[in-house]
C-alpha cells in the first residue's frame, strides 16, 4: 500500500514538474519528488529487511527443529539405556521438563509417594542424586561440541 501510494506522489510530483516547466519551476515540486522517491525507497527497504527476517525466522525454526529432535533422540537412546519403565520415562520426561513432585503425581494420577519412588529408580539408574543432574546430563551433551569448538 505504501509503494502505491510513494508512485501516486511521484507520479504526481512528475506531471508538476512537467507542467512548471513552461511557466517556470518552484521548490514545493521538486520536493514533493524528492519525498516520494524516499517514500518508495524506503517501502522497498522495508520489504527487504521483512523478508530478510523472515528467512532468519525460518532458518531458526528449522535449526530448532533439528535441535528438538536431536534431544527426543538423545533422551529415548538414555531412557533405552537406562532400562526406565514405561512409567519411569514419563516420570523422568516430566520431571525434565521441570515439573515438582506434586505436578507430576497430578498429571499422572498418581501418589507423590509413587512419583518419589519412581524418581528414586529413575535417579538410581541414571547415576544422580536430583531432578537437577538428571537435567544436567542431557544438557551436559548437547553443550559439549559447543565448549570442544571454542579457540
């Protein structure tokens, strides 16, 4: 809509340029191009810089993309590792995610003390003592190329 409207006031401007031209041409014309013309560049700047951040949103969403998958594989080949029941792996992906003891029993209709029991193996088998290392090993791995790449 504004290029539209940038090439009405150029086009306009334009028609009075060309009609001073005879009788003799004034400022107010020459500016009223001058501003269109930086309306127009302007919108097509504009329409650069959004498609610009448009690519980025894509590439990010894809690269979150990969980075999710990446950690689901991550987590089902410890899960597999871990030898966690079907229980314990919902347990555990809860309590990744950060969920309290309390959270964790209501989403599953459970007991807290069979939430805590299950945390005890989960925690037993993974070789951790809190919901905090069990976080700490998966990020542990998907950070470590990180640090390894640094100068």
């Amino acid at each position: 809509m504004q290029g539209l409207a940038a090439l009405y006031f150029l086009a306009d401007g334009i028609d009075d340029i060309a009609a001073q031209l005879r009788s003799g041409l004034e400022i107010e014309a020459i500016m009223e191009c001058a501003v269109a013309v930086a309306l127009l560049a302007g919108t097509i700047m504009g329409a650069r810089y959004t498609r610009v951040l448009l690519a980025d949103a894509q590439r990010n969403e894809a690269a979150l993309n990969v980075a999710r998958g990446a950690m689901a594989d991550l987590i089902r080949l410890r899960f597999e590792q871990w030898n966690l029941t079907g229980s314990e792996r919902d347990v555990a992906l809860f309590a990744i995610k950060g969920a309290t003891i309390p959270e964790i029993a209501r989403l599953r209709g459970s007991a807290e003390g069979t939430v805590r029991s299950q945390l005890s193996q989960i925690y037993n088998k993974a070789q951790v003592s809190n919901q905090t290392m069990l976080l700490a090993l998966f990020l542990d791995e998907l950070i470590d190329p990180l640090i390894e790449n640094q100068p």
